[in-house]
C-alpha cells in the first residue's frame, strides 16, 4: 500500500513538481516576473539535484527502519520494516531509501514487472513525519518514477491507496495517475490501484 504522507506541500497487489508562475500588469513587470520564474526553476534544479535514491542494505537498513509516519497516518501503510522483510523473503521487490545528500528523508519500495502489460508497481511511498511539509513528497515521487521507468522500461506503474487517504488521492491525481476501478486486496492494508501511463506522463 503506498500513501501520502507530507500534509501541507502536496514525492496490496505491488505497491513526492512545483511550478511557480508570475504574472506582471506592465512590460517591466512581466520581464521581471520571467526572471523570477527562471530564478526559481534553476533553483529546483540545483535543489532536485541533491535528492537521490540508494538501495536499502546491510549499511542502511536500521534507519529505514527507524523513519515513520505520524499517529494518524499509520493505519495507510505497512511499516517499513514489514516492508523490507517482504523484499527480503518474498524477492520479487527493491526497497530504497531517498536522501537528501546524505539525509535519509522517505522510503520506497517498488517491484512486480510484468513484461506483457509493461508495468510496474510502486508499492510503498512514505516521508518520515519529522520532514513532512517541507516540499519532498512530490520532488521524490517524480524521482521514483523516473527510476522505476528507467529500471523497468515499463509504459505503465501501479499503485494503491487506502480509500480514506483522499489527499493521496488528489496528488496522485495531479500527477496524471488514474483510478482504474480496481481493489488491491493482498497484504495487511487494502486500497484502491490507481494507475500512470508513462507515454503521457511529463
């Protein structure tokens, strides 16, 4: 079951882009905005650059343990050290953390390739709660599915969401994933499947 968790900011069958626009009355102020605007997308740029993703391993996996969501979001998705035990016994998944440097921030975990329906899944998406509001959930969910599609080469990435988790929804949805009408049913923490389509995804 993946979830959203990182209130404010809005990055189980297998289971965080902001954009700022100026707008000026006059030339100068419209010129003035542009600049702006590139000011604020070269420092995107620069910030998105020190986020990145490392597999979970004998080096890292206590901390990944250790992340955690808040009280009132614990009953949206497994824990994490669920989560890499399945990988671990199950191995048909990767968890991973993802850092800010060298700041463990979140944990994924994502798997399940199917070669005939070119998919993937997403199958778990968390931000620790000491850094939720701070932005990271949407810049490391475009990083994950950047990562997923490159190891994958998949057309399409799945995941599921708890059917009351109606802001994971929403940035889901904003992202271009789709409710597909389906129930992931397996694991501790059942969910809707909502699905992206990588050809239109940008």
């Amino acid at each position: 079951m993946v979830t959203f968790c990182d209130g404010v900011d809005t990055y189980s069958m297998k289971t965080g882009i902001c954009m700022n626009n100026s707008h000026g009355q006059c030339r100068r102020q419209r010129l003035h905005g542009y600049s702006n605007q590139t000011q604020d997308h070269n420092t995107e740029k620069r910030e998105n650059m020190s986020l990145h993703i490392r597999e979970i391993t004998n080096e890292n996996w206590r901390a990944a343990a250790a992340l955690t969501v808040s009280t009132q979001q614990q009953h949206f998705i497994e824990s994490n050290a669920f989560s890499m035990a399945e990988c671990f016994y199950e191995k048909n998944a990767v968890s991973v953390g993802m850092y800010e440097n060298d700041t463990l921030i979140g944990f994924a975990m994502y798997g399940w390739p199917d070669i005939q329906d070119q998919s993937a899944w997403l199958d778990r998406f968390m931000i620790d709660h000491h850094f939720q509001g701070k932005g990271y959930a949407k810049r490391f969910l475009l990083l994950v599915i950047r990562y997923i599609e490159q190891q994958y080469d998949c057309k399409k990435i799945y995941l599921s969401i708890h059917p009351e988790n109606k802001h994971a929804q929403t940035l889901y949805e904003s992202m271009g994933f789709q409710l597909n009408g389906q129930m992931d049913d397996e694991g501790a923490v059942q969910g809707l499947v909502m699905e992206l389509h990588l050809d239109s995804f940008e």
